[in-house]
C-alpha cells in the first residue's frame, strides 16, 4: 500500500504512540517513514492545525502571558508571513538569519520560512556582532528577523539583505506586523524535497570555532520523532521547554516534538530566569511535560521545590548529562523521576530513558526508536566503553544531518566506516544502559589511571556548598595531570580554606584515591552563550598558569 507523505508520517508517529510504554516493541518495530518529498509546515503541521482551534502556542513574559495562538491561528498567519516573504523576494534555498527571543512571531517566521523552502540560521540574541560577521560570512545570509534591542549590531555588516524587525518602525528595518498582510492561503511554488535544507545551525562552539550542522526536511521534523518517544509527548498535552532561541535544542522541544503530536506549546519569555516564576507557569498553565537543560534543574533544586504540579506526568532534561543527586533530590520531592537524554545539535535525541523505563542512576539510557547506537574504541572495534557512535547501516538514521556545511574533511571523519561519531565517550552495562563520561577531549589520565570529569563534578555537587562544578586536568611533575575543581559557590558560602577542605573531607570518603580532587579554585565557569561549559579555556588558563607557576588567589590544595 502507498501513502501519501502525511499519512506516511502519521503512521510512524502513531506507532510510537501505541508503544509509548513498551520501549522494547518501540524499539524493535520502529520504522523512520520513507518518502520523496515532504515539507512538514505544509504537509504536516497545516493538515491537523486546519479549523484546529485548541490553543498550540502560550509565551510567558514579566508581564503575563501574551498573544496565545490557537493551531488555526499559527497557520493561518503563517501562511500570510510566507505569501509576504515570496513578494519580498524570499527563494527556496534563501538563508534567513533569525534572532528573536520567545515571543509568537518566532514560531510564526520558522513556520513561514519552511512554508517557502527558506534556510533559517537560527540565532540567539547573545551573538556579538562579530560573531553575526562570521555568520554572514559563512551562511550566506540574505534576510534577517530581529526585535529592536539587536537591530545596531547589524549596522557594520553591509551589504544588500531583507531587514525586518518586530515591535518597531525603526528606519531601514520592515515592521514584521506587515507581513500579516499577506494572503491567507498559502500555495508552494513547486514540491519540497525531503532533503531540501531547512536548517542551518551554529555549533555552540564549546571546543573550537562553531561548526555549520545542515539540517533538511526530513532530518529534524521526521528525526525528532524520536524525541516526542523520549519526552512523551501526547495529543492534548501542554509542554513547557525550558530553553533559549537560537540553539537546537529549542526547535527539538519547543516545537518539533510537541507539535508533532499535537501538543500545546509552552514557553518564557522572562527577562532573567527565576525558578520560582518558571515553576508558577508550570502550574497555571498545566504543564503535562517539562523538560529544562541540567543548568536550569540545578538552580530550579536550590528553592523548596513545594508539591508536586498536579497535571506534571514527565519530566526531562538534555543538553549535558544530569548529575543524579539533582534527580534524587526532585524526586524525593515530587515522586517523580527526571529522565536523561542524549543528542547533539548533529541529531535529534538518540539516547535516552522513555516512559515507563527502569531509569538506572546515572544512565543516560538506551538507544531510542530509530537509532542503532555502538561504542567504539580506539581502534575502531565494538567494545563496553568508548566512543558513541550510530550506525548508518542497513539504515542511515533520519535524525542526522546532512553534512557540515563548510567542512568535507570534518563529515568524511565524522561518517567513516559506517558509523557516524559524535566525540563524545561511554560504558554500556550488560543490559544495555549507557553512561556518559565526558567529551572525548575532555578525559584525561592521571598516574596513568583514566579520568571521568563528569563523575568528579557529580560527586562534587552532592557537597551543601556546591552549585556547580568543572574538573579539568592541571598538569602535574610526578603524575602528568591530576584532577582540578573549579568551583561555584552556593550564595553565602565563604571562599576559605575550611570550606575547601569540607569538600576535599567529602570527596575523600567517596571517591577512589586515584580520582580524588587535589586542588580547588572558588571561581564563576565560563561558558558558551548556549550554556554549555567551557572546559577547553579552564584547561588553557591552568596551562599557562603552571608555566608561569602561579596559583590563582582563590585555589587551594588537598593535603
């Protein structure tokens, strides 16, 4: 029997939905839909959003909620934004750089944008206007989405580019609210190709320069069907991503995955975030789904957490492996366990812990719906513990992306040997479970033992003072490297050496004495503009340090 590309979509989607408590059956029968041509806003997303009028879209701001937009809504009006960006000149294949906070009109242009066959470079607000060079640059951008607060870093980047701005008349800038004078019904100019591109993606940059991730119509919409399996996502549910535009995890959790099932989308738009506010919308909106990056779980454990939000049935997190005293902790509160999962800005979620899974401590789960994920060692073979690696045969998973965009060399030793690799390291238990370890550059050897980063900084916040943690490898004349704490303080705690040896006293009776943590700095953790620690410039700063043989003001010894 053939199918139409939705109903082929549907099928598949609906298969997980049958088996959204038998991982195994899942996993075991799950099939990526096979198509030609598909563009998901058109072929998917107006098809159930049609005369829809459940609400699919509620921001939050400072000031309450704003704008909630009902399916048909979404639709509708994306639909004129893309009748209005083809009479600007918008072409299929054009690149739109697009950095908006949380508010309607982003999800209405990314809508839009698809609707067309547009590229969309999704940008966070953060960008400096060197790093927006880089992107021109390099993304041939030739149209840009802003709101008024980012509009002068564009004013050194010349050039002739569509320039459209929301809530402003500001001069040389469109008003974004005269795209909604569009027509109402939107007609393509022609098929979308399942791999046509679609999204143009920025690493966060947390080892080298960003890489330029190419991602199609099939690649994130089909392959984060995966992550609907992994939040759990149903029809009618009211899902809250705790997350910031211009990352991929915002499009995995803040629109493909819930809207792939036909879920209301919840997000904040809060100039500084408050656990104590994010946790007020989980409960007046009715939040059935949540997930939020470990940053976001470490701070929301810092407040009471208070009763558990009665219509929360899953939580989850992603983005860099949740530490299990954080887990303990919610759950303890709540009776409800967060669940971890893997994937990279590269994939959609590959890894994770499901609904209705043992979730092992630690463990950041089993292969999901789609995926057949290896460990490889150093020598390539299939082994317990190495690097995460997901086989492209017999079939080459949708959720990965094409290619990077610039860098041949860089796809080639990605995908060699049948197997894509993700740089990043883990250790399969017997059945099946993995458990991260660190980024591959980030393992180190002390006294010829192998160092885990994420196991010393999950030990370390299990401390009453820590808040966060980064160990990295200070180098060492007897054991080439032993492990160094960089430490953030939780507020109030003094910068001593009694506090230090607390902690040294506390890592002492838990940690092996080949792992155990001889020096600490009380200091902030630089980080990516996405969040992610950056570990690579704790490791150049001790470097030159021992060079110079200095010692940071706040650094202390484990005697």
């Amino acid at each position: 029997m053939s199918y139409t590309s939705t109903e082929a979509f549907r099928k598949a989607r609906d298969f997980l939905f049958e088996h959204r408590y038998d991982y195994q059956a899942a996993y075991r029968g799950f099939r990526w839909p096979a198509f030609d041509e598909f563009n998901w806003a058109v072929d998917w997303f107006d098809v159930f959003a049609k005369q829809n009028r459940a609400v699919g879209l509620r921001v939050f701001s400072d000031d309450g909620e704003r704008d909630p937009r009902t399916f048909a809504e979404l639709s509708e009006l994306s639909s004129r934004v893309a009748n209005s960006l083809s009479g600007l000149g918008v072409k299929r294949g054009d690149r739109i750089l697009v950095m908006l906070g949380n508010r309607v009109e982003l999800w209405e242009i990314m809508l839009a944008a698809m609707k067309v066959g547009a590229v969309v470079i999704p940008a966070t607000s953060q960008l400096t206007a060197t790093d927006l060079q880089d992107r021109f640059a390099r993304g041939a951008v030739k149209h840009v989405v802003t709101d008024p607060l980012c509009t002068a870093k564009f004013r050194d980047i010349a050039g002739s580019y569509t320039r459209i701005v929301v809530d402003s008349t500001e001069k040389g800038w469109r008003p974004f609210d005269t795209l909604y004078d569009g027509g109402a019904t939107f007609l393509p100019d022609g098929p979308t190709k399942a791999d046509d591109p679609m999204l143009l993606y920025f690493t966060s940059g947390t080892t080298a320069k960003p890489k330029l991730v190419l991602h199609t119509h099939r690649s994130y919409p089909v392959g984060h069907l995966s992550t609907m399996y992994w939040i759990g996502c149903r029809p009618g549910d009211v899902h809250l991503n705790i997350s910031s535009p211009g990352w991929a995890k915002h499009a995995w959790s803040s629109f493909f995955a819930p809207w792939n099932a036909e879920a209301t989308v919840v997000a904040l738009d809060h100039r500084r975030f408050v656990p104590s506010a994010a946790m007020a919308v989980v409960r007046e909106a009715g939040v059935n789904t949540l997930c939020a990056p470990p940053t976001v779980w470490r701070l929301v454990v810092l407040d009471p957490l208070g009763e558990r939000p009665k219509a929360l049935r899953e939580i989850v997190s992603a983005g860099e492996p949740l530490n299990p005293e954080v887990i303990e902790k919610v759950r303890g509160a709540w009776g409800i366990t967060i669940r971890d999962g893997y994937g990279q800005t590269e994939t959609t979620a590959q890894i994770g812990n499901t609904p209705g899974q043992t979730v092992k401590p630690g463990a950041m789960g089993t292969p999901l719906p789609g995926y057949r994920a290896a460990l490889l060692s150093s020598d390539g073979r299939e082994s317990d513990e190495g690097e995460i690696a997901l086989s492209l045969e017999p079939e080459r998973p949708a959720g990965l992306m094409v290619r990077y965009l610039d860098d041949p060399e860089r796809t080639t030793k990605a995908t060699e040997k049948g197997f894509y690799r993700t740089g990043d390291e883990a250790r399969c238990d017997a059945a099946g479970y993995f458990f991260y370890i660190a980024r591959m550059d980030d393992v180190f050897k002390s006294s010829d033992y192998r160092i885990s980063p994420f196991e010393l900084e999950s030990a370390l916040l299990e401390h009453s003072c820590v808040a966060e943690a980064a160990v990295i490898a200070s180098p060492d004349p007897v054991r080439l490297a032993v492990p160094k704490a960089f430490v953030v303080l939780k507020p109030g705690t003094p910068f001593t050496k009694e506090t230090a040896d607390s902690i040294f006293a506390f890592l002492n009776e838990r940690l092996a004495p080949y792992k155990r943590i001889r020096r600490i700095e009380f200091t902030e953790l630089p980080k990516t503009i996405s969040g992610k620690i950056r570990r690579v410039e704790l490791r150049r700063l001790e470097e030159e340090r021992k060079r110079q043989d200095r010692i940071a003001v706040n650094e202390f010894e484990n005697s």
